[in-house]
C-alpha cells in the first residue's frame, strides 16, 4: 500500500511541474516603457501567436510571437492587429 501511495504522490508531482512550467515566464514578461525601448531587444517588435501584420504594403513577419510579452506591452498595439512596435 505505502508503494501505491508513494506511487501516486510522484505521478501527481511529475504533472504539477509540467503543467505549470510556463507559467512562470508569463508572470516575469518584460514591460517597455516605448516602442523605441522595446526595438532594443525586439528590432520587429513583439506579437501574439497567430497575429498578422494589418498593413497595404509588405507585411511584417518577422516579430517576437509571445503572448506574455504582447499582453505586457499592448498599450503600444496603436492599430490593434495583436503586434506591439511592428517594424520593417
């Protein structure tokens, strides 16, 4: 019986962990005061997963997807496409 137990308590551990791995780095996403700011780290700015350039010419692609680092930084969505600070 203590080995179904013990068994069990390490089973429920090993999800624990996996389950709530990312959640730290949501609660840690970095905030910028400013686009320019943020082109320091992030020359293309930060997006969430999914999101898409609303844009007549070339679209940017190549931006940060990350949706604790969008959601931190959303003030500067200024045309709401779910891309803060894209750039060309």
């Amino acid at each position: 019986m203590k080995h179904a137990l013990k068994a069990v308590l390490v089973a429920v551990a090993a999800t624990c962990v996996v389950t709530t791995g990312s959640g730290a780095a949501d609660a840690t996403a970095r905030t910028f005061a400013n686009c320019t700011a943020m082109h320091r780290v992030y020359p293309h700015g930060v997006g969430k997963y999914g999101a898409h350039d609303r844009t007549s010419s070339t679209p940017v692609t190549n931006f940060k997807r990350s949706n604790a680092l969008y959601y931190a930084n959303r003030k500067s969505d200024r045309d709401g496409d779910r891309i803060a600070c894209e750039a060309r």
